[in-house]
C-alpha cells in the first residue's frame, strides 16, 4: 500500500556494550528520547511495535518483552506488538506501524527497535546465529553453507575457527567470493567500505566506534574468514532506537511545520531462486520505487545495513545505484 505517514519524533541511545543496563532499560530510554522530541506524553500512544531479535536467549526475555519494557514506562492497555524477524525485526515493526496509521486505524504509533548481544558467555551470542539458519534441517549449518557453495561455485571457507566467530560472517565469505569471482571485484573495495563507515561513525555520537579508519589500517586487520578482517564485519551490539509515526490528521494539529513523511515501505522475504535470477533485495528496491513514483537517480542519501562491507557493496546493485558488478568501482 502507498504510505501516508508522518515522523514525528525519533530517539536512539548510544550503541556498544551496555552489559550491566537491563535490554527493558535500554529500550525505555529510547521511546523516552522519542516522546520527548514529539512533545508527546506515554497516554497518547495508541498502538506499540517493539521489536527485538535476540532477547530471549541472551537474557531469557521471551514473548513480553515490549509490554515489559513498555510497563516502566507507564504504558499499557494498548495493542502491543512484539515482533522478531532477524536483521530485518525493527524495519518490520516500522512497516507494520505506518500501515495501520496510513489505513486510518491509529493517529499515533511507537515504533521501538531494542537489542541486547553482549554476554558474559560468548557461547549464548553465538546460539543467537547459529539459530537463524533452518536448525532441523538433516544437513546441518555446515551442510548448508556447503550446499551453497556448490550452488555458487565457490570454495568454502575453512571450518577452522568457526566457533568463534558468527556463523553469518562465513555466509558473507561466501557471497564475497563469489562476487570477487565473477566480477573482479577486490579485498581492497570491500575495505574502502569499511573505511568510509568509520568515518561517518566518528561524527555520530551515539556510534559504537569512533575511530577513522584508512582502507590500509582495514586490510591490515586480523582476519576472521577470506576475505573478510575484522573491520570488514559488523560487531555485536546493545542498544535501542524508538520513532513515533503519527497520521497526516495528528502531524497538523500537533502544528508539525515540516514532518518526515514514509512515502514507501516494502516488506519481503526470501525464496528459493535461481543464483542468477534477481534476489529480494532488486524485488524489495523495485517495489519500492514504483510504490514512491521515484528512481535511483533520484536518490541523495542512503543508510544501509552493512552486516559485513561486502554485503554494502551488493546491496549498491540490487538498489540500481550500479549495475551489476560495479559496486566495487561504485564505493
């Protein structure tokens, strides 16, 4: 559906290890943050989306979390929905909030992203990967990655050392591989992606990391899994961001001179598809411009879930940003 929501407050905490603040703490901060730049009060929520992945096996928070977090706030007795959908759990929760404001069934909507990876047994952080694979698959997650391997045509990465790092950072490997295969594309373009990050992260306050990196410091790093060092893969992180979405009705009398509004927001999910056929990335991207009447050339700015720098570099393509396999002249 074609949106017709308003932002009209936002909140984030700071991102890091936050070990001994409880994951209800970190996510009240944030909404507190939020209602605070909508001029809002905890009574005028009409409907909550709280989002979180990993909660229940890093603090053993399952099913209520957002109603707990919620109730310290003083917010209850409204529709509460907790919803976790991996990398994709906060976007999904955005989504489904500027669907029901845009169809008129609330004028106001709190969005919360909150997540908790830091543990003092790394092993639990770990589960948390391990688990977002198909876990009664009979192949097993290393039958999986093998599987894909095949399918691409590509080496897979050493099982030495695999416990101690993500089990996603291999299926990055992968992909890496095989676009560094196919297009030539270099270790030396996936750092400049690193690099790049670091330094918009060392304006941002609330970044985990701050310093500024050269693609020579990235390339450098201690490896994790070829071609990837450490640099080149997204830490695990603790911290929460929250937005208030309001109706076009709510956004003018509460007098908002100049709101953000959600022209477009698309949700997919993927599907077993050919290796050359195009992935949900180019659906979702695609959808999503026809739905905002806008191209890639239209485009100004973009924030990307960077996982690992490879991944960055993809997503370019699939965005059109690029053609395919130029997103590594295109960082």
């Amino acid at each position: 559906m074609r949106m017709n929501a308003y932002i009209a407050g936002i909140g984030m905490t700071r991102f890091g290890n936050h070990l001994q603040k409880p994951l209800k703490q970190l996510a009240g901060d944030a909404i507190t943050l939020a209602l605070q730049d909508a001029g809002l009060d905890a009574g005028d929520m009409q409907a909550a989306y709280m989002a979180n992945a990993a909660g229940g096996l890093i603090v053993g928070q399952g099913m209520i979390g957002g109603q707990v977090a919620l109730r310290e706030l003083g917010i209850g007795q409204i529709p509460v929905l907790n919803i976790e959908n991996a990398c994709a759990s906060a976007s999904s929760a955005f989504n489904q909030a500027c669907a029901m404001v845009s169809a008129g069934y609330y004028d106001v909507a709190l969005v919360c992203g909150y997540e908790k990876l830091f543990h003092k047994d790394k092993r639990r952080t770990f589960a948390a990967f391990s688990g977002a694979v198909d876990v009664e698959s009979e192949l097993g997650l290393q039958g999986l990655l093998q599987g894909i391997c095949d399918d691409l045509g590509v080496e897979a990465p050493s099982a030495e050392g695999a416990d101690k790092r993500s089990a996603f950072m291999d299926i990055y490997a992968v992909s890496a591989r095989y676009h560094m295969q196919k297009y030539g594309t270099t270790a030396a373009q996936f750092a400049a992606v690193s690099a790049k990050n670091s330094l918009h992260g060392s304006l941002n306050p609330n970044a985990q990391y701050r310093d500024v990196l050269s693609v020579e410091d990235v390339l450098a790093a201690r490896g994790i899994v070829e071609p990837l060092t450490l640099p080149m893969c997204s830490p695990i992180g603790d911290g929460a961001a929250a937005v208030i979405v309001v109706s076009e009705r709510k956004a003018r009398q509460m007098g908002l001179s100049s709101p953000v509004r959600v022209v477009s927001s698309v949700l997919g999910s993927g599907w077993d598809h050919g290796v050359n056929e195009p992935n949900l990335g180019t659906h979702c991207a695609q959808a999503v411009y026809e739905e905002a009447g806008v191209d890639p050339r239209d485009i100004s700015c973009v924030e990307l879930h960077d996982a690992s720098a490879p991944s960055e570099i993809q997503a370019y393509e699939y965005l059109g940003l690029c053609e395919p396999g130029q997103g590594g002249a295109h960082v």
